[in-house]
C-alpha cells in the first residue's frame, strides 16, 4: 500500500460498536477529503502540465485504492503530519499488527463474498452447460 494515500482511505465502516458512529463520521470526513484532494489534482492537471516527479506523485494520489474489501491501518495525527515522508521502520510492527486485526475481523465478511461468488460460478456453470 502506498502510505502517502492510507490517510484519505475509506475501510468501510467497520469498528467495534461503542465507537460506530466516531469512525463512520471520521470515514465520511476522510472520504471528502481524498475525493476533494483528488478532483483539484485531476482540475490542476488538465490546465498545467505535470513535470516527471509531480506526474509520478499525481498518478499515485489519483489511484483507486478501494475494493470490495479494504483494509488499511489505523492512521494517527502523526501519520497526518509525516504525510510526505517515508513510513519509519519502527511503525512498521504497529502497522502490521492492526492490518492483521483488521483482517481478522473481516474474515466472516470475507468469507461471505467468497461464497457468494462461488455460488454465481456454480449456477452459471449450471446454465452454460
């Protein structure tokens, strides 16, 4: 994952149930701000051309980054301000750790789609056949 886009990653709404509506609002918040940032990027670019390291980071900003499951990393106010900067080597355990739970916690979901998808394969299998 490109850690200069994980701040203004929406993850869907998951959380625990006390803090449902804090994260659902800071989600919404994030989305805005990715999808505001984007649009002035892409407005930007279609009046000024972009020289080469600017077009790289453009290209990289204006990335889609979400799926049908997106997970990513709990951000803090220092991922915030370290926004421009390489993630440090000592996040790295923290970072991995909660992508872990993250995933964790959306395994049933996970496995739901999967299932969902395999029976759309089975019945098309039926019909063409």
């Amino acid at each position: 994952m490109n850690p200069h886009v994980a701040p203004f990653i929406s993850t869907g709404g998951f959380g625990n149930a006390a803090s449902k509506t804090y994260y659902k609002n800071l989600d919404y918040i994030r989305g805005l701000l990715g999808t505001e940032l984007s649009h002035w990027v892409r407005q930007f670019e279609e009046f000024v051309p972009l020289p080469g390291p600017l077009k790289a980071a453009a290209d990289a900003f204006l990335q889609n980054y979400s799926g049908d499951v997106t997970i990513a990393p709990k951000v803090t106010l220092r991922d915030y301000l370290g926004l421009l900067s390489d993630v440090p080597a000592a996040d790295y355990p923290r970072l991995l750790h909660h992508s872990y739970i993250l995933c964790l916690e959306r395994m049933s979901y996970i496995r739901s789609l999967y299932g969902i998808e395999r029976e759309f394969d089975r019945y098309y299998n039926r019909l063409k056949y």
